[in-house]
C-alpha cells in the first residue's frame, strides 16, 4: 500500500533530516513511528502526504505518487498535533470543509457529517458549537472527523493526543482503535509515547536521528480488539521496557 524506497530529505546540503528510509505498509495496516526530537517523524508524514517532496528515493502509494492519490474516496488525510479548526466555522462546517473543497453535493456533505459525527461521538446538538466552547478533547474529535468524513485510504497522525492528560489520551487511543477497526485506514501514527505506540499498532518502527533513519522494527503480538486492561499486563509492561531500551541507546 506504502512504500518508502530509500526515502532521503534534505533542506541545505549538510542537513539530512532523513535518509535511506525503506518502509513498507501493508493495505489497512496500523503502524506507529516513534523516536526523539528531531528525528524527522514530521517530515516522513509530509512525505507520504505529498506535502514535501523527496530529494532522493521514493515514495509510492499504490505504486503511484502520494501527489496522484487525490480522489475523494482514494484520499490521504493528516492530522495534525493541534486541531486546527476554523474558529468561524461550527463543527459541523468544520468536519465538512474537504467535501467543499472536493465540490461534493451539499445533500451528500449532511449525509457524510452525520456519519462522521456518529463515528467519534459527538451528538447532534455538538454540530452547531464553535471551537472556542469546545474541550480540547472535543476539539480533537472534531479534527479526527474532519480527516475521516472522506473515508480515506490512508490516514497519517502527527501526535494527535500530545497535548491531552493521560486518561483522556488512553481513552482517545481506545476510541481511535475502534474506529480504525470501522474503517481500516491505512494508518501511520507518530508518537514520543512508547505506551501508546504499543497499545494502537500491529508494528512500531522506531527512528534514530542525525539523520534520521530506521533503527528496528517491533511486531506487536496482541490481538485486536484491545481492551484497557492490557496497559496491566506483564506482556505489555515488558515490550514497552524493551523499546523503551531501544530509544534510551539512541539518545544515550
């Protein structure tokens, strides 16, 4: 579905900010990217988005450019760490603006809203608030349903929880889980949390940095669907140890 071939990117000639990246992800597949501070795990979502441009290598989505994968029900959404929703808009004219962008009939944007917002939680009286009376939990709902109401293909997350208290975080985590099982986008998440990059994915791929690079790749061996319970497990507490290792050598 995703292929990096030998990704490299740089911005001045001495600075690569990644290099000889080769990931591949399968059709519907849940991989999470960890690794320090400037690593270049943005950057690697910006390529496969098509916002950024390799300077040397591949990037390929369906042996096409991510620049080509641009139809409404072959997407790639991105969401961002802050939620960036327009503060004019409601919620429900937020969760719609790639459908009017995409020039989708406005019967057919009420139609997909609606489902967007039975799908994270919202309820029908939450579609008529503006950001600002929002928590930031809901406003990060309302981000992830505006990156779902197309159904996208490929889903790209950059730290979308970061800026939430634990609780809310697991429990957004756990939301995410279920509608990843709903829809199965190809999903790419970016995290400095190893917990929670263990809890979502099928692989964590960790990065080392200066360039950035692939240092390992963790197959995760628990079943979906997971319940919060697993957090508890001796089985969890010891993969988390083991990446946990991994990046304390890196930065080390």
């Amino acid at each position: 579905m995703i292929d990096l071939c030998d990704a490299s990117l740089r911005f001045t000639p001495d600075d690569w900010v990644l290099r000889n990246v080769a990931i591949t992800v399968r059709r519907g597949e849940f991989v999470t990217v960890l690794g320090p501070s400037g690593c270049g795990k943005s950057s690697l979502l910006r390529l496969i988005a098509g916002l950024t441009q390799p300077t040397a290598g591949e990037v390929l989505i369906d042996e096409r450019a991510p620049t080509a994968y641009r139809r409404l029900r072959d997407s790639i959404s991105l969401v961002f760490q802050e939620p960036r929703l327009l503060p004019w808009r409601n919620v429900r004219r937020n969760i719609a603006l790639p459908l009017e962008l995409s020039r989708v009939a406005v019967v057919e944007q009420e139609t997909l809203v609606r489902a967007s917002l039975n799908l994270i939680g919202l309820r029908p009286e939450d579609a008529t608030k503006y950001p600002r009376m929002l928590s930031g939990g809901m406003r990060m709902r309302v981000a992830l349903a505006r990156a779902l109401v197309t159904r996208p293909a490929v889903l790209l997350l950059d730290e979308p929880f970061a800026a939430l208290d634990e609780i809310l975080r697991q429990q957004m985590n756990e939301e995410l889980l279920r509608i990843w099982g709903e829809q199965t986008p190809t999903t790419i998440f970016v995290t400095h949390n190893v917990s929670e990059a263990i809890f979502l994915s099928q692989r964590v791929i960790v990065m080392a940095s200066h360039p950035g690079r692939i240092q390992a790749t963790i197959e995760v061996p628990f079943s979906y669907p997971r319940s919060h319970t697993l957090r508890a497990s001796s089985e969890f507490g010891a993969l988390v140890g083991h990446v946990s290792d991994l990046l304390r050598k890196e930065v080390a």
